[in-house]
C-alpha cells in the first residue's frame, strides 16, 4: 500500500517508515508526486490544519493522503500556547536552540503537552482524523542527544530524563505522533488494508 504525507520534510518520512517495519505500506512524500505548492495553515486547531494540508493535495493524487499538525503546549505560556504556533514560535524566538535554552529558564517544571493529529483522506468518502497527547513537564537543563525540536527538554510523565535521552523504537512508542499513528495503523489492519 502506498501512502502520500502532505509533506517535503524528508526527516518526518524516514520517521513514520521506520515505524511500520514488517508492514507493506511505502509513504512517498510530496516530493515524489511533484506538488511544490506553498499550503497556507490558516485553521485555528491541530485538527483544521492537518485537514488543510491533506485537502490542498487531494486533487493530486489518487492515493490516500495522510497530513499531520503538532505542537506543544506549555502551561506557564497560557492555555493553549504555543500550540498551533509551535514552529513559529521557535523561528520568533531565534530558533529552536534560543528557545530552548529560554524556556528551561523561565518555564522549569512547568506542565507541558504534545498533540499529534493525523488526518487521511482519500480512503472513504469522509476524512478520517486520528488523535495522540503526549503528557509532561519542561526540564531544569537541556539534555541533548537522540530526536529534534523541544526533545532535549520535554520529560515525559513517568520518566525523570528527557526525550532526547530515548531511542527512536522508545519515543515512537509513547510520543504524540507515535499513539495517533498507531490508531491509524489499527484502523487500516481492522479495514483489511494492510
């Protein structure tokens, strides 16, 4: 079964490929169908933007199409924050390293959460939306290592060390994109697709 991701980001591929090993699914990403569109994420939830981008490639292919929006929320910044902004964030804050770096300082302790959601669409008729949290708190320090983006200071609720110190296999198992993947993953085997 081949899979199209709404996206170009090579990283995020080999990512979600090394997590249906022994599976007969091949993702291919926009890259491979020749869509160099810009899609604009104006939709106020995880849920609108990841319709957004599976939709803005739908007349592109007739394969199924999975789009994903994440982000992280951290109590001590406001409800909700930086969410849907979660990139920007960090592009506003000087980067991904500066903010980091901010945030151990300002936020330490403070409850934080990952939301991954994964929408397909062109399966069935309707879109078919997939959900996953990922719940814990910012670090005192940075811990660099395995993973990108907030993983050097996330700790996981039940763990006292970051993300960044879990091998892949770990991660994928109790991350955000990791749970809303692997209901997607049920849904094709309990569907006889795969």
């Amino acid at each position: 079964m081949e899979i199209v991701i709404a996206t170009s980001n090579d990283h995020k591929v080999k990512e979600y490929q090394e997590m249906v090993k022994g599976l007969n699914i091949k993702f291919l990403s926009l890259n491979d169908i020749n869509f160099h569109n810009e899609i604009i994420e104006n939709g106020q939830t995880f849920e609108e933007n990841s319709l957004i981008k599976a939709l803005a490639i739908k007349d592109y292919t007739t394969l199924p199409i999975i789009a994903d929006d994440s982000g992280i929320e951290i109590e001590a910044l406001g409800e909700h924050f930086p969410g849907i902004y979660t990139h920007r964030y960090a592009i506003n804050n000087g980067g991904q390293e500066k903010t980091n770096e901010m945030l151990v300082k300002t936020c330490p302790n403070s409850k934080a959460m990952f939301t991954c959601v994964i929408t397909l669409v062109n399966l069935i008729d309707i879109p078919l939306v997939f959900k996953g949290e990922f719940k814990g708190r910012i670090s005192d320090k940075i811990v660099t290592g395995n993973g990108f983006g907030y993983d050097p200071i996330f700790i996981p609720d039940g763990l006292n060390e970051p993300v960044s110190t879990l091998k892949d296999e770990e991660k994928n198992a109790i991350s955000h994109r990791g749970i809303a993947f692997n209901k997607l993953i049920n849904y094709l085997k309990s569907s006889n697709l795969i």
